[in-house]
C-alpha cells in the first residue's frame, strides 16, 4: 500500500495534466499498482459538474468556460493571456475578475471558476425551418457573431452562453420571418438581419452578451415555389420585351408620320412660293407689255402728227392686216365661225373703222375744252 503522502503527491501531479485523459485513466502508483479510475468521475473531471466543493469537478477544477477550456489550476501566480479573462471565486462566491497580465491568487482558497474570452465569436446556426407571412416554408440556415461585454453576467447569468445565444437566434429569425412575404424575405436580407440583431441584443443583456451582426446565409424555397419565380420572372421579361416593342412601333409610326407632316407643310410652301413668283412673273410681264403699248400707241400717235395722210394710209394697212390676221385664227380655233356678210370687203371694213377711230378722235377733241374749263 502506498503511503498518503505518495498518493496525494500523484493527485497534484494529475491535476496539473488535465488533458492528458490516457494518463489520468490510468497511472502506477509507488507500490507498483495500477489504479483505473471510474467514468463516472472522469465525466466529473472534465464536465467540471460537481458544486460540492472537493474533488475532481466543479470544486478543484470549476466549469468548463464558454470557450470550450477548463479553467486552469490555482498556482499561486497566474498569467492571464490577452483578450482573455479567469473569473475567481474565493470560498465558493464570486471575489473577483482577472484582467490580462500577472495576478496573484491565494492556494485553496481561491478557485478559477470561468474562463471567458472576449474575442468575438461566429456560432453556425444550423438549417431551420420558417413560415412567412404568405404560408410559405423556407430552410434557412445562418451566422451570428457576438462578443462577451459582461464577463461576470456570462459566467453567472446563463448556463451556457453558446448555447443560449444561438437558441435565441433561431427563434427570433422565425419570429422575424413570419412578419414578412416571401419576396421581402428575399429582397430585404439587410434589414431583416438588422431587426434579428436588434432583437437579440435586447434579449441578451442580461447574460453579458452583444450580438455584433447576424449574416442570412442560404435561403431554400420550396421546389414549386422555385418554379413559380422562374415563370413570374420569365413572364415579366417577355412582358417587358412586348411593351419596349410595342413602345418601339409606336415610335416609329409618330417619326413616319411627323415626316409625312412636315413633307406635305415643306411641299406645300414650295407651291405657294412658286405660285407667288409665278404671279409675280405675269405681273411683271403684263406690267412690261402695258408699257410697250402704251410707248407703241405713242410713237404711232406721234407719227399720226408728223406725217399727217401719208400716216393716216398707214394706219389703215395696218388695221387691214390685223382684220385679216384675225379672221385666219378664228377659222383655225373653231369648227364654226360667224362671219358679217361683207367679210370679203375688206376695203370697206378698213373704211369703217377708220371712220370710228377719226368718230372717237373728235369727240375727245371736244371734250378737252370742257375739261379745261
């Protein structure tokens, strides 16, 4: 049998190599005996599980933290790493909070109970089934990233802070989802993983925990209602090809039509300006042929009073031949022509219009007196 003291001495030394399981189950003793220790206090040691205060549970070696470490062994001097913090309880109570760096502990007395780290942690929350508002399932699954504000809530406040946290994630996300459509659930991810953040950060003061953002990571419809957005969609598309054709051939037509429009007002300027100076053109030439007979009349008159009855036998040849020219183009315009009865007299109608003329002559010989007055 070996002495007390050796075997308390290869206790110390157990405690010291908590992660070695194979040497803790099992180990020589001085007398050459090997010792096989139970599984139900293994299971103690390394659940840490037991509050009575002896032994290998929570009264040696206290909880395992949130980090998923047991918490170390009370050596006297202690160094605690960065970003990490070992809450201490002296004689079972909470005594105090071990900031990084060199720290003093009394032996026996004081117990690392909990180590927690303030890094900030990602917790997968696996795929869960949701309802939206429109009694449409969906499989959703996550990642939430929180921190630990409060050590001494996360130690005292919740039994496991993982845990909790990630159960209060899912829950919140189903209430969440229920309040929204399936096509706002899909369009607006950003607001809804602020609203499951909000949600959580409000539920998790208590426990010393801050939820930092909560990432939607993959969104599973069911297959029919896949099918469904794919036809929604498909249809939409060929909707809006048809109005950007129909927009096109309308288009079309109002450019086919305003160019007939301003056609026809440019055609119609260019009659107008042609007929214009077509007027123009008449009056001009009737103004021109006015003036020519107006300056023939005068020189015949003038040469009436120069020349005197050599004059007179002029005008008369010259009155004949217009009768004559005249009567050759009524026989050419018309199948039927109405002659006087003397036409071949052609003597005799010169002497008849001579007479009207010198008729005409005097009477504005007399007439100029009078006027004068």
């Amino acid at each position: 049998m070996p002495t007390p003291t050796n075997t308390n001495a290869h206790f110390i030394a157990l405690r010291r190599r908590p992660a070695s399981l194979s040497a803790v189950a099992a180990f020589q003793t001085p007398g050459g005996m090997r010792r096989a220790l139970s599984s139900s206090i293994l299971s103690k040691w390394s659940n840490g599980q037991n509050d009575g205060g002896g032994g290998f549970g929570g009264g040696r070696f206290g909880r395992v933290s949130s980090a998923g470490r047991l918490p170390p062994v009370n050596t006297v001097i202690m160094f605690v790493p960065q970003a990490s913090v070992y809450v201490v309880e002296r004689f079972g109570k909470f005594h105090k909070i071990l900031e990084p760096g060199l720290a003093v502990l009394i032996p026996f007395i004081d117990r690392i109970r909990y180590v927690q780290s303030l890094k900030e942690n990602a917790v997968e929350i696996p795929t869960q089934s949701a309802i939206t508002h429109d009694n449409v399932t969906l499989e959703i699954d996550g990642v939430l990233y929180y921190r630990i504000e409060d050590p001494y809530k996360a130690s005292y406040g919740v039994e496991d802070a993982e845990f909790a946290v990630s159960q209060l994630a899912q829950t919140t996300m189903r209430a969440e989802i229920g309040q929204l459509t399936l096509d706002r659930t899909l369009a607006e991810r950003t607001q809804l993983n602020t609203n499951i953040v909000n949600a959580i950060n409000s539920a998790a003061f208590d426990w010393g925990i801050r939820c930092l953002r909560y990432e939607i990571r993959d969104v599973h419809p069911p297959e029919n209602v896949v099918s469904s957005m794919h036809k929604q969609v498909s249809a939409e598309r060929r909707k809006r090809a048809e109005i950007l054709e129909s927009e096109g051939a309308r288009q079309a037509a109002i450019n086919v039509a305003e160019g007939r429009k301003q056609a026809m007002i440019l055609e119609s300027e260019a009659e107008k300006m042609t007929q214009i100076n077509m007027a123009e053109g008449e009056a001009e030439s009737i103004r021109l042929k006015a003036a020519a007979s107006s300056q023939a009349i005068a020189q015949v008159s003038t040469a009436i009073k120069q020349h005197g009855d050599a004059a007179q036998d002029a005008v008369s040849l010259s009155v004949a031949e217009k009768y004559i020219e005249s009567f050759g183009k009524i026989a050419k315009e018309g199948t039927t022509v109405v002659v006087p009865s003397n036409v071949g007299d052609a003597a005799g109608m010169v002497t008849q219009l001579m007479s009207v003329f010198s008729s005409v002559k005097n009477t504005r010989a007399q007439n100029k007196p009078s006027d004068n007055q």
